[in-house]
C-alpha cells in the first residue's frame, strides 16, 4: 500500500512546479512504464491506493502507474544526433509527444523552446515514453539564439515562405550531415529570429496548412531514407 507520504508525492507531479521541485514525473501504464525503465522510483495500482483514480490523470487510466526520475540532458548529449530539431513556441502536448517518437524512429534530439511541458503526464503518454530515451533540453527564448550558435550547425526552417527551398529527394539529399531543423506552430510559425535555409513541403492547395507534427515526419522520413 501507499504511504500518505507517497500520495501527497504523486498528487504534487500533476503540477509543472511540483515536478520541477522533486525532479520527477508521472509514469502511466504499462509500455510507459516499460520504456522508462531503471528511472521508475517505484509502480502502483488501484489495489495499493484508494486515491487511484485522483493520483493518476487519465479518465480511464490504466491499473498500473509510476513515479519516475525525469531524465537530465546536456548539450553534448545533444549534438551526438545527426539532426536537432528546435520546436518555437509548440504547445500541444499531443505534438510534442508525437514529435519526440519521431525524434527517436529518425536519429534526432529536441531543443523546447516556449513550448508544452515535455514532463507533463500528457506528454509522457503521448510519447510512449520516449522522452526517457530521445535527449532533449528546454532552453528561455532569450537564450535560444546563443544556443544555437554555439552548437554551430547549418540551420534549416520548416516554414512555407515564398522562396523557400522545396523539399524533394534531391534538395534532401544536400542537406548537411548534421543539421538543426526549426519548427513553429501551425498558428504563429517561427518567431526565432535565427538566420536559416527556409525548406517547404509541397501538398495540394486545399489544404491550407500542415501540422507541425506531419511536416516533421515528412522531412525526417526523407533525410532518413536518404542517409540509409
């Protein structure tokens, strides 16, 4: 059974700031927990807690969930990838979840910039897990720039401007070993005032826009295929 002591720990994890004091996070469900492996502290189901139901976040949760440590990254784990991906101002957690699945199947990292809690329990769900395994950092807008140019990459922006490189096989295969790639909401676009190579993926007309999500599995699927 849980403690009081363990209850009133899980309770504080569904808050950004009480993550961020204990430097730990909610583990939900089984391949979640799976994919976290030695970082979960402890597991739970509703047979140790009467509280189940409140502790956990799902409306209809799995009977098992954890408390895991929150992984720390550092630049130089970052740059070990071919690809950085820099996620402007992103604050869907589904996106985020989804981008860092495709950060792990595409040889990337992730940079967070002003973007959804990457330790949030809807997150961690939405990633199956992986941000215990894709590095990743959160860096202030106001340090971005610097970041940046201190990992000293030829910068790409995923954004469908007039002018823009589009993205073929061809114009893939150009790119650089290692590359950032910048990526903005669907909404607001890119706000960093980072100098780069703007690529475009072409789509049919009708569709007014792509999510940010689709044009990142288009364009790391391609440098992907075109590295293999």
């Amino acid at each position: 059974m849980l403690t009081k002591n363990q209850e009133k720990l899980i309770a504080s994890l569904q808050t950004q700031k009480g993550r961020e004091l204990e430097g730990l996070c909610l583990v939900e469900g089984k391949k979640v927990i799976e994919t976290a492996g030695k970082a979960v502290l402890f597991t739970f189901t509703s047979k140790d807690t009467k509280q189940f139901k409140k502790l956990v976040t799902t409306e209809t949760p799995q009977d098992l969930a954890g408390v895991a440590t929150i992984p720390t990254w550092t630049i130089k784990d970052i740059t070990k990838s071919s690809t950085i991906v820099v996620l402007d101002g992103i604050q869907d957690p589904g996106n985020v979840g989804s981008i860092l699945r495709l950060c792990l199947g595409f040889d990337a990292s992730l940079v967070l910039i002003e973007s959804a809690d990457i330790t949030s329990p809807k997150v961690v769900r939405a990633s199956a897990g992986t941000m215990f395994s894709v590095p990743w950092i959160e860096c202030a807008r106001k340090g971005a720039d610097e970041l940046i140019h201190k990992i000293n990459r030829p910068v790409y922006r995923l954004e469908a401007r007039k002018g823009a490189t589009v993205v073929s096989n061809e114009s893939i295969k150009k790119l650089e070993n290692k590359v950032i790639i910048i990526a903005g909401s669907e909404g607001s676009g890119i706000t960093l005032p980072v100098a780069g190579t703007s690529l475009r993926i072409p789509h049919d007309a009708d569709l007014e826009s792509l999510n940010v999500g689709h044009s990142l599995a288009i364009l790391l699927a391609m440098r992907y295929i075109s590295r293999s």
